[in-house]
C-alpha cells in the first residue's frame, strides 16, 4: 500500500469515526438540576457514598446539595468548541466541613480539532486506563478528589500512528492545575495541632500543611491496532505536586512548572511530591464478549525502585457481556500496596530470595516528607482504597492506611427499564510503613445504586455500608433526583 493509499484509508475511517468534513455548523446543548440527600447512621456515610465522586459529597455527616448544570457545544467540519458550568449549594448537618455552603464544580472552556482537545478551566476529567464507574480507581489519578483550576492538552481518543503502517495507535495528555483547597487544609491541620500541639511533633509521623498547590500530570500509550480481535495497550503516567504554601511559607521552586513535569532526570527533588506508573492491557474483543486484563504497576520512589515492589500496584479483570442486558459488565481487581517498592535499606538481603536489593524501598505511598499528601480537600487523587486523609478522626492530615491487600469487584447490568451498579470491596490494613497499625484492620464495604428514568426525571437510589475496624461500621441511603432541562438539544 503507497502512502497516498494509506493516507486515503485513513481519512475514510476517521470521517466514519468522526462524521464527514462538512461546512454545517451543529450546536447541541445540555442542562440539568440535581437534588441529592444522603443519611447517615453511626460514625460516618459509607465509603462508597463519596468516593470516586469527584469530591461532590464528604464522608462525614447526614448532608446533601443542591445542582445546575449547562453545557454547551458547537461544531464546524473537525472543530468544536464546548463549554460548561457546574454551581452546587450544600446544606449539611455539619455545614461548616468543607468550609463553605456553595461550591463551583466545573467552570472551563474545551476547544477541540479532531481527536485533539485543549482545556482551560475546571472540569470533571476521570483517570485514565481503568473503567470510570466500575473500577476501584486509578493509582495516578482518579475521579476521587475534586478537580483543579488550570490546562489540559492531548487527545480524547486514540490515532492511527501512519509511521508503522497503522499497525499501532497512540494518544497523550498532559495538564497542570492548581488547587483550592488552602483553607480546608489549613483548618483541618489546626484540628490536629489542638491534640498533638505545635511542631515539631513528638509524633514519628511524618507531615506537613500543604495549601493550595499544583499538581502536573502527563500520560502516553500505545496499542496495537484495537480493531483485531487481540490487541495489547502499555502506557506510562507520571504525576508531580509542586508549589502553594508548606507550613504556612511559600514553596517556590526555580521552573516550578517545568521541574514537575521533567524533574532532574526522573530523580526525586525536595519540595516535589513525584509519582508514577506503568500501565498494561490485553484485550480479547469479539461482537457478543470482551474481556480484559490489565495491570499497574505503580511506583511513588522516582529514584529506581520502580520493579522492586514485586506485585504491588492495581491488577484487574473486566468482562463486557452485551447480549446479557441483566450482567453486561463485571470488573474485578486485586490492589496490593505492602511491598512499597522493595526493602527498608538499600543492599540488604531480600528475605525470600536471598539476593541483595540494589535501592532502598519504603517509599511510603501518596505521601512525601518534605511536601504532603496526593490529596486535594483531603480526598485522595489516587486510588480511594488507600484512605484519603479525611478519613482519619484524629484530623492526622496524611495517609494513616496506605499499606493494604484489596479485592475489589463492580457488577453493571439492567433488569428491565432499571439500571443497577453494585460494588464491594474487601481489604486488610496494615497502617503505613513508618507508622504500621499493632494490629491489622479489615473493611468490607458495599454499595447498590438503582437508575430510573421517567420522562425528563432520573431518578438514582443508593443503599450502602461499611463494617471493620478501618472505618467502622456505617449505614447511608442517598437519594439523587436528576432532572433533564434540556437533553443534548440541537439547534
């Protein structure tokens, strides 16, 4: 095949995929009202009552919100411009948690050519690789936390790569935003200093107050052709948080921006808090069931203990059944964070096999000595399993669980016109690795969400619970009421 042959066959699959070069002008848009209530029995809500919800509802308390939202789009040929806001008011048994009763949740513009996107604002962008609704979470970055102000560039679906022949096929994204979480932080490490005093602390864990910092993330993959009935995805993300007030100074750091994204070759810096993972997948993909395997291989040490953490990181099984309506998708992972890339000291012996350890582990995940925790409004921006700091009722503002061995599985499927997501986790605790627990801690936690639509009227009923020594044992309903002003409308 010549390359103008190829160039030709190219364009046909992207105006199949992307719709015909086309002077006329489209213009959609979409708006809706939200009202949520959740109640909460014992300590707190359940776990899964707010994780992996972009921050929307905290853990703790009988609370609920009030939502509008409005996007629009316009298209011409490959262009697209779309954009969005996103007001929420809260009302809470305790209305003072997050530090406020209205919160902007999105607010961007998205300009778009193609698959190629640029984003500027703030808006909801769940992790990369896992499902969105199914999985446990991305170990990099997540849909936990709330999202941050600033720039994301990349592309929003895979393209061919006509260099090999449009066997392999290629995307990447990259960002950097700055968080709004100052006064939540400042005040929640004012709860803790009421008990533990001033630092320095008597206490060997260690930490620090992190206001309003940026973070940077960037990620790349490459697969092989996905429509072969067998195709193999390996990526890479790497994600840094930088700047904002440390203990109540300025962390200003020379090329800021550009250090986090690039660091000093791949070496961990003061002032940083660097992370990363390697990512891969295989596919089997046929008209009546796919299935996937998938692997992170996660890493918070930037300075080569990367394949000395043995098994650590996130494993999964997703199993896509279309012609079973009631089981059409099933997701099941196992997450092991105990290892923590490899042994306490450098050139010590690896008990199991006897062979000296070239770099020394202990990395301690999400959370870094000299800056703070992956947090944003303590939720954490990796995977939820490893609890987020605002779990902790002793307002340590870090990681206090970070050392775990999970199971994880999430189960989608309708029964006639109701939609249902059922998801539970099972986890053992060990504590952190400079503060380990003297006793492990279990969790099972379980959630049953239901989805109606009547009209214009969604209707989205939950039901879910915690039961352990991690976080206690928890009863919450939610009641979400979602109402569509106007469905995708084009005019």
């Amino acid at each position: 095949m010549t390359r103008k042959e190829l160039k030709a066959k190219l364009k046909a699959e992207k105006e199949k995929r992307e719709g015909p070069d086309t002077a006329q002008v489209h213009r959609t848009f979409d708006a809706f009202g939200e009202l949520t209530t959740a109640l909460k029995w014992d300590n707190r809500l359940p776990y899964y009552m707010s994780a992996n919800s972009f921050g929307t509802l905290s853990p703790e308390h009988s609370q609920g919100y009030a939502r509008v939202s409005g996007f629009f789009s316009s298209e011409y040929k490959r262009w697209r411009l779309e954009y969005g806001a996103d007001f929420m008011g809260y009302a809470s048994t305790k209305s003072d948690y997050y530090g406020h009763n209205f919160h902007i949740q999105q607010l961007y513009a998205k300009f778009s050519y193609g698959i190629y996107r640029i984003i500027l604002g703030k808006k909801e962008e769940p992790g990369e690789f896992v499902d969105r609704h199914l999985s446990s979470g991305n170990m990099v970055v997540s849909g936990n936390a709330r999202p941050g102000i600033g720039i994301d560039g990349g592309m929003d679906d895979f393209s061919h790569m006509v260099i090999v022949n449009e066997f392999l096929e290629g995307k990447f994204n990259f960002s950097w935003h700055k968080l709004t979480d100052g006064r939540f932080s400042k005040s929640f490490f004012d709860e803790f200093q009421k008990t533990h005093g001033a630092p320095p602390f008597p206490d060997h864990r260690q930490h620090a107050c992190v206001e309003n910092a940026w973070i940077h993330h960037k990620s790349v993959f490459v697969r092989t052709k996905s429509s072969y009935p067998f195709f193999l995805t390996v990526g890479m993300e790497h994600a840094a948080m930088y700047g904002g007030k440390v203990n109540g100074r300025n962390n200003k750091q020379s090329h800021g921006w550009f250090m986090a994204a690039f660091g000093s070759k791949g070496k961990r810096q003061a002032g940083y808090n660097h992370l990363m993972s390697y990512n891969f997948r295989g596919d089997l993909n046929f008209e009546n069931w796919k299935l996937g395997l998938y692997k992170q291989h996660y890493t918070d040490d930037m300075e080569g203990g990367l394949f000395e953490s043995g098994k650590d990181g996130l494993w999964g099984l997703e199993v896509k059944l279309p012609c079973l309506p009631w089981l059409n998708h099933i997701v099941v992972e196992t997450l092991y964070t105990t290892n923590q890339n490899g042994v306490v000291y450098a050139n010590d012996k690896d008990p199991y096999t006897g062979k000296f350890q070239k770099e020394a582990g202990n990395s301690n995940f999400y959370h870094d000595e000299s800056y703070g925790p992956w947090a944003n409004y303590y939720m954490g921006i990796g995977n939820p399993l490893l609890m987020s700091p605002i779990y902790n009722d002793d307002f340590y503002p870090d990681y206090a669980s970070n050392m775990i061995e999970a199971i994880h599985i999430g189960v989608a499927g309708t029964i006639g016109k109701v939609g249902y997501t059922l998801k539970m986790h099972r986890q053992e605790s060990w504590g952190s690795p400079f503060a380990p627990f003297l006793k492990t801690r279990k969790n099972t936690s379980a959630y049953l969400e239901a989805d109606y639509t009547y009209k214009n009227f969604q209707f989205l009923p939950s039901f879910a619970y915690d039961n352990g020594e991690l976080l206690g044992n928890n009863i919450g309903f939610r009641l979400k009421v979602r109402y569509h002003i106007c469905a995708k409308k084009e005019f």
